[in-house]
C-alpha cells in the first residue's frame, strides 16, 4: 500500500522525467513488494533480481505490439504493460530494484537483530 501510496503521490507532486523515472523505480519495488508477499522467505537479491526480471520483460515486451493491443481492450493492460519502449526505463528499473534490495536487506537485518536481542523468559530456562 505504501508503495502505491508513494507512486500516487510523485505523480500529483511531480511533473515530467521526475514523475515519469520515480513511478519507474517504484513500478520494480512494487514487483519487488508483491514477491515477497507471495515469497515471505525469499532472499533480497533474489527478490531483487526478479522484480528486475519482470520490469525489464515488460519493458521488452512494448518493443511488439502485443502491449498496444491490450492497451485498446484494457485500461489496466495499459498501466501494468505500457505501450512504448524507453531504454533509459531499464535503468530506473534498476534502481527501485536497488532501493529495494536495501529496505528488504535493511528489514531483514532488523528482524534478525530483534530476535536475537529479546531477553529470554525464565520458563525457557528450565
């Protein structure tokens, strides 16, 4: 939610390349969002990587037509595919994977140190 929250919110603040490469970079870690969702033990890199994956497929995928004629039958096919290819997209692509390989590796980091850190119960120790 958050991650939609954001892309909603740069493109009722931001105009031009600014609204247009953010709501790049926040399309991957909305991928990114969703994989771990469905793959709560998945590693960063490899969450990263997917999300990555699947951006750059997309962005691939606008270089046929298949996208274009979607787009004609569904405005959601039009938000999720696209319709034209942009190279500089690839990069921007790469850095909301980037960005969310931080936060995952970051959370993750947290986790593990809170688990460590609890104080254990005295029931624990008989």
């Amino acid at each position: 939610m958050m991650t939609v929250g954001a892309g909603l919110g740069l493109r009722s603040v931001a105009v031009g390349n600014t609204a247009k490469y953010g709501g790049d970079a926040l399309y991957t870690l909305l991928l990114l969002t969703l994989f771990v969702l469905v793959v709560p033990r998945v590693r960063p890199l490899t969450a990263a990587g997917g999300a990555l994956a699947a951006s750059w497929a997309v962005e691939f995928l606008q270089l046929s037509q298949v996208p274009t004629e979607l787009s004609r039958r569904s405005a959601l096919a039009h938000l999720v595919l696209g319709s034209t290819f942009n190279a500089p997209d690839l990069f921007w692509y790469a850095v909301g994977a980037g960005v969310g390989w931080l936060i995952h590796t970051a959370l993750g980091s947290f986790s593990s140190h809170r688990r460590r850190s609890r104080p254990t119960c005295p029931q624990d120790e008989t």
